[in-house]
C-alpha cells in the first residue's frame, strides 16, 4: 500500500505495531453510521467517470461521504463545480 508508509490511518486490521490502535471514525469526523466512499489518489486519477458514479452515490445514500485527498485550491474548486 502506497500510504503505508506516510498514513496512519492505513491500518492492516486492528492494532499496528508501530502506531497502536486505528484511529476512531470520530476522529475524522465520521459518525457510525455514515457510509465513507475514499480515495487517497492525486485528483489527475480521478477519471470523470468515477467522479460521477460518486456523485450519484452521494445523491442516493443520505449518510454517504466522500473522503479525498486534499487538492490544490483550484482543483478543490473544480470538484465542487463538477460536483453540482
């Protein structure tokens, strides 16, 4: 895994022996039963098609969240506007 090496929120399954325990879904803001779509690639890999289906997802599961990578201020703002 890419992130294995930088992310802590990356964990095999339960405890990791270098970083302890996985983090909480309220630690990143998550409720229980919120239904998390992530994708930790640079936006370049985000094919317009996926954005989509991500998009229609988010319409259909009221308690759907996407969880991306943060981007440049101007690609954040073209997802938005793709986004509507």
């Amino acid at each position: 895994n890419d992130h294995r090496q930088s992310r802590r929120e990356v964990y095999v399954e339960g405890n990791d022996p270098e970083y302890g325990p996985a983090p909480t879904r309220a630690e990143f803001g998550f409720s229980d039963d919120d239904v998390i779509l992530s994708c930790f690639n640079q936006l370049y890999k985000i094919e317009p098609d996926v954005f989509l289906a991500w998009m229609e997802i988010l319409k259909a599961v009221p308690k759907a969240k996407l969880w991306l990578l943060r981007f440049t201020p101007q690609g954040e703002e073209n997802l938005r506007k793709q986004a509507r």
